[in-house]
C-alpha cells in the first residue's frame, strides 16, 4: 500500500499537470500529505466514495500516460545510470589517492565518458 502511494506520488510528479485540478488536489492530499480518504472527504466536502472514484481514476490515467510515454522509467533508470557512474569517479578517486595507476585512471575516465554519452544519446 505505501509503495503504491509512492508510485502514485512518482506518476503525478511527470504526468499530474495534465489531470484535473480536482484530481490534481486529491492526489496531493492523498500522496504527499498523506490524508485519509475520510480526511479528503472531509476537507473537500465530498462523500469518501467519490474520493476513492476519483483516485482510483486517476491512478489508471496516471499508469496510462507511463505506459504510453515512460518518461518515469526513463526518469529511473536515468538517476541509476548516473548514480553507477558517481561511484565510478568516487572510485577513481580512490584509485588516483592510493597509488597513482596512471592506465587504470584513464580507463575508468573512458568507461565514464562513454556512459555520460550513452546518457545523452537516449536521452536526447
């Protein structure tokens, strides 16, 4: 249930902007202030099953557009890809600092430079 709320929060920070503003302020009030359906009903001055409706909507226009689009899945493996590549450099470091392989330091700059231009291009 929480990394479903995760998901949900994941999906409306690429593809909120196109849901209605009413779908817009129940999602908020559901994923990022994590209010209770009641809570939302409450607040809102709606009955609880016309919140659930509308969140239960909106998640299925929310995976569509991913499913359609993929720019969170693009997004993620993305911020893996240059997360692997800061561990790359952090072990340059390490490499450079211990002793001074002047072949090992510029191999791992190679493998780093060409991750950053595999980067851009699918990127771009």
């Amino acid at each position: 249930m929480f990394e479903e709320k995760i998901k949900l929060g994941d999906l409306y920070d690429f593809y909120g902007n196109l849901l209605t503003d009413k779908q817009q302020e129940i999602i908020k009030l559901h994923c990022i202030h994590d209010f209770s359906l009641g809570e939302i009903s409450e607040d809102l001055g709606i009955s609880r099953q016309a919140v659930y409706d509308t969140l239960k909507r909106s998640r299925k226009i929310l995976k569509s557009y991913e499913e359609k689009l993929g720019l969170l899945d693009k997004f993620l493996n993305t911020k893996n890809r240059v997360n692997g590549l800061i561990k790359d450099v952090e072990g340059l470091y390490k490499v450079i600092d211990n002793d001074y392989k002047k072949r090992d330091a510029l191999n791992q700059i190679d493998e780093i430079k060409e991750g950053l231009i595999e980067i851009l291009d699918k990127n771009l």
